[in-house]
C-alpha cells in the first residue's frame, strides 16, 4: 500500500493562491476535473462547504457570502452564482458555484461544478468534480499571471479523487522498494485510463535541504493536476529502474513527469516524459523546477472533461423567476381608502415593492449582458485555439512531408552511390555499414549538455533562455532541429578551414560533399534596417574579447528552427572563421526576439 508523504520536510504556510501559472493566453487559463469515486449526494454539501469557506476566506474581501442558491452581489464589482439542479424526487444531483470578480485589469470567473453520475453509470464514474478559472483581460494581458485557484488544493484532499487506478493526492505517494508498489506505480503509469500526468521524484542520496524544500513546493502545486509519487530511497530508484527500463527511469534527486500513454517497452517513448535533472534540482540558482506544477496545470486543462460535465446544463434559475411572479401578483388591488393617509401609505408600499423588483430585473438584465459579453470572448478564443490548432497540425504536417522528402533523397543518394560503388567492382565498401551518426537531443538541456561534441563552434549564449525552451509542447523537435543546425555550422567551420570562400547562406546553397547541410530558405544573414533600427540593441550578444574589446557583437544572421507559433525559436551567430577564434560564435539560442512585425 501507497502511503502519503507529507515528510519530506515539515511543512509550512503556503500563499493563497499558487503563483506558477504563465501569462494569460486563452481565456481558460487552468481547469481540471477530479474523479470522486463511490461518492452519494453528501457530495454536494462538500463542496458547497469548501468553496463558500474558501470564497470567504479568499483575502478576507467576501466574509458574508452566503451557501444559498441564486444570484449574490457581495460588493459593486463582485457577484456569486449558486445553482443546483434536482431529480424528479426533489434531489439534488448537480451544483455548480461561480465567482466572478470584476477587477480594472481583468474579470476572473473561477467556477466549481459538482455532479453525480446517473444509475447504471459505471461505479469508478460515481461523481464528478470540476474546477475551472477564466480570465478576461480589460487591455493588454501582459503581466496578468494567473494561478491555479487554492480550492482544488482542498477538495483534494477533502474527496479523495482517483485517476485511473492511481489516487490524486496533495502530497506524495511514497514508494518504497516492495515489489508491489513498485508494479502498483507502474500499473498507474501504464493504466490506459489514467487522464493527469503523474509527477515521480526520487529521493536524494544524501539530505539536501533546498532539494526537499523544492518539492515540498512543487507537489502541493500540481494536486488536482497530476497524481504524485516519490521513491522514497535509494533502494526503491533501483528497484523502479529494474521494473521500468533504463529508458524511462527516474535518477536519484530528479523529478520526472509521466504524461498519458506511457509505453515502457517502447524505448522512444521516454522521451515525451519530460525531466528535471538531479543537478538542476539541486542548483541554487536554476528556475527548472517551477516548471514542473507549470506543466502539471497546463496539461490538465488541456485535458478533455469527463462526460458527466460536457453534457451538463444549468437552466436560468426558474424559482427565482417564480417569485417575482408571486410578489407581483400578491400586490394588494386597488381599494377605496378609509382615509387619505392609508391610501397614500398603501401607495408607498406599492410603489417600494415595484421598485424591489424593478431593481432586481435591472441587475438581472446587466448579468445576462455580462455573461453573454463573457461568452462571446470566449467562442472567439475557442474558436481562435481552433484555427491554431489547425495551423499547427498542417504546419505538424508539413513538416512530416519534409521529412520524408529529405529521407527519400537520402536513400536514393545512397543507393546512387552504392550502385557505383558495385560498378566499379567496390562490393565490399558498398555492403561496409556506416557509422551510426549521433542521436539527436530529446531537449535543450540535453542539447546544452552535448554541446563539446562541435568543436569550431563557440556557444555563448544563455544557458537559461535556451533551456527554458523545453517548456513547450513542440521542444523535441525543436532541439533536434538545434542540433542539425549547430552540426551545419561547425561542419561549415571545417570547411572555411580548409579553403571554402564562400559565406555560410552559400555553404546552405551548395553543400560540399559529406558536409552537413541546412536549408537555405531557413538562413537569415542579416535584419531589416528598420528592425535593427528598433530592436538592434536585442542582437547584442557575448564574444571572446579577441573578438571585440567589448566582450559583445552585433549578430544578425539567424537560423529559423520554426515558421509558426509566438515562440519560432532562432540561432543567431556571429561568423568569425577568419578571425582570430577561426570558429562560428553562436550567441543565442532562443525565443524569436523583437521585430517589426512582432504584436
């Protein structure tokens, strides 16, 4: 049996609201769905518990918010929603509570939804919970950092939640070298039902206190968002690494994240579960671990919702439509007066009942407006991530295409050139197999660790900016795409050495034989005048002081290791084959920087 480790090191208070989202992009800036099995309608008095203490406690702004369902202004600019929908007994079988917050930067909209599953509904689906957090930028969305709301935190671990066969816990698992908690984590990482990722630290070889520190950071974090694990020594991280493979384990002081689908006996697919190396964890002064909950949030909203949710619906609430009508019609008829005052006073209180309900079909109207203005933001950014997906699967496709252009050319060079060979009578050094070349990186930090291996390339750009790239989704390719490119360049060097005259955008043009090649069309060797203008101060990056004085240089020419997307990242270089390093000077390695067609 699993055991829950909250003693990595003592625990401390941790700040309201997690603070390790990125920047706002699409409205739905964090959701996940918790699975609660076994759950019956005490459910709802659960979560309606958690997250009206919650709402009341959230910055101590809405101590009198209250648990009853209908539509409440807790001040001028903050407004909470609570409805519920009941089977035909009169039982609840729904809930769902929305705050909305409209604040000068933003309205943030966190909704909490409770439902249970229907009879002959599958036992492992009993219920289903789901917290969701929108934001809506008033203006420029740069600076609004959004975190995932602190109520997940506690319906945690006040539910129970399940994923698969795996627990969703707040702090780790621990696992201990027993064979079968070991195969039970294992069974976790391969249940095909599972829909988090799941987060596998291994414990230190020796205390290291900034280490435990870290991860009592991290777990807390990513609960809700991924189950997590932690060998607890260093007799468990072997007993994992026998069971799993070599290829998807998890070294003593890393922490791994296992995203859906893991295939152990597939050798390849250990490099889509993304790690953060021992020596990283450890470095006082590397940011790689906040990633981790980073990752954790971002593929959890990105998940799919169960179906008990996706096919939920809230209709307006009725009850409350009901007793408007009811006021109205108890409205006392007009009646012949006993005396002035009585009829003036009847007429006052008629008067302050109409304007009662006046007032409240006001604010009726405006919530409607919002929440249709609300919506409508959000089908354009549903429909906005739409038409990037698409993109980014015909660009995905495209460069499939490509790929198997460039090997189709490959194998009909080779086969050109082994028909000669066998027409020259050389049939041994045709059928001689060649050297395998070096496998490309799975990441930048892999990238960044093999650097040495080009020797006329000077690196001197930021280790943290170009690791920092292995935050997104696409950064496999595009450090494989890193490594042809720095191969090119330092094959480009070599050349330049041995008399080749030409530039690097020549060398691109036509490849001397056996030299490693890079397409032209991806070659920039300069900027436009007006982006230099603007921006030039960007293009500034470090060089020897044999170089110049200054220890900096102007490098424009820039490889494109992508087209599409905000990030496009780019290898600018300095060429400096004839001067007094006789090598190529790649100084950075990085996000597309500032140009003037950037928004």
């Amino acid at each position: 049996m699993l055991t829950t480790s909250a003693s990595l090191l003592p625990t401390r208070p941790r700040p309201a609201e997690d603070s390790s989202a990125p920047g706002v992009h699409d409205q739905l800036v964090f959701r996940t769905a918790l699975t609660v099995p076994h759950a019956d309608r005490s459910l709802f008095e659960a979560v309606r518990s958690e997250t009206i203490t919650w709402i009341k406690t959230k910055q101590n702004r809405y101590p009198d918010a209250p648990s009853t369902s209908g539509v409440h202004h807790l001040d001028a600019t903050t407004v909470l929603t609570s409805q519920s929908r009941y089977d035909e007994k009169g039982a609840e079988w729904a809930l769902r509570i929305q705050l909305r917050e409209d604040r000068p930067e933003a309205t943030w909209r966190t909704t909490v939804t409770a439902v249970l599953a229907l009879p002959g509904t599958e036992p492992t689906a009993a219920a289903a919970v789901a917290v969701a957090l929108e934001c809506f930028p008033n203006g420029n969305p740069e600076g609004l950092r959004p975190g995932r709301p602190a109520i997940v935190e506690k319906l945690v671990a006040k539910l129970r939640p399940v994923d698969g066969c795996g627990r969703l816990t707040v702090h780790a698992l621990q696992v201990t070298r027993a064979r079968a908690q070991v195969n039970d984590l294992i069974e976790v990482l391969c249940d095909p039902d599972r829909h988090h990722p799941v987060v596998v630290a291994a414990r230190t070889t020796d205390p290291d206190p900034l280490w435990s520190r870290r991860m009592r950071q991290v777990m807390p974090q990513c609960a809700g968002s991924a189950g997590l694990y932690l060998l607890a020594d260093e007799a468990a991280v072997d007993a994992f690494r026998r069971e799993i493979g070599e290829h998807h384990r998890v070294a003593p002081g890393a922490v791994r994240t296992f995203l859906t689908g893991t295939d152990p006996a597939w050798p390849p697919d250990a490099a889509r579960h993304r790690f953060v190396s021992p020596a990283r964890m450890r470095d006082p002064a590397d940011r790689a671990w906040n990633a981790i909950a980073r990752a954790a949030q971002r593929h959890a909203t990105q998940a799919p919702i169960p179906q008990l949710l996706r096919d939920l619906r809230f209709p307006d609430d009725e009850a409350a439509t009901q007793r408007r009508r009811d006021a109205l019609t108890a409205v006392p008829q007009p009646r012949v007066p006993d005396d002035t005052l009585n009829e003036i006073r009847h007429l006052r209180e008629e008067n302050a009942l109409l304007l009662g309900l006046l007032r409240t079909a006001d604010e009726e109207i405006e919530e409607k407006r919002t929440s249709t203005r609300l919506a409508e933001r959000t089908t354009a950014s549903l429909e906005d991530q739409l038409a990037r997906a698409r993109q980014e699967s015909l660009h995905n496709l495209q460069d499939a295409v490509e790929a198997l252009e460039e090997a189709q050319r490959a194998q009909t060079e080779a086969n050109q050139l082994r028909s000669r060979l066998y027409q020259q009578g050389r049939h041994e050094d045709a059928t001689t197999p060649v050297d395998e070349p070096h496998p490309l990186p799975t990441s930048f930090e892999e990238l960044w660790d093999r650097r040495e291996t080009f020797t006329r390339v000077l690196l001197t750009a930021d280790r943290e900016t170009c690791i920092d790239l292995d935050d997104n989704d696409r950064a496999r390719v595009w450090a494989g795409k890193a490594w042809v490119a720095l191969r090119a360049l330092d094959s480009y060097a070599e050349q330049a050495q041995s008399g080749f005259k030409g530039a690097f955008y020549d060398f691109c043009t036509a490849p001397l034989p056996g030299a490693q090649g890079w397409p032209a069309k991806q070659v920039a060797m300069a900027e436009g005048s007006a982006t230099m203008d603007q921006f030039g101060g960007q293009r500034v990056f470090p060089v020897p002081e044999t170089v110049d004085p200054s220890g900096q240089a102007v490098m424009e020419a820039h490889l494109k290791l992508d087209s599409k997307g905000a990030t496009s990242p780019r290898v600018h270089f300095l060429d400096d084959t004839k001067g007094t390093t006789q090598k190529i000077i790649v100084g950075y390695i990085g996000p597309h920087l500032r140009n003037t067609k950037t928004n």
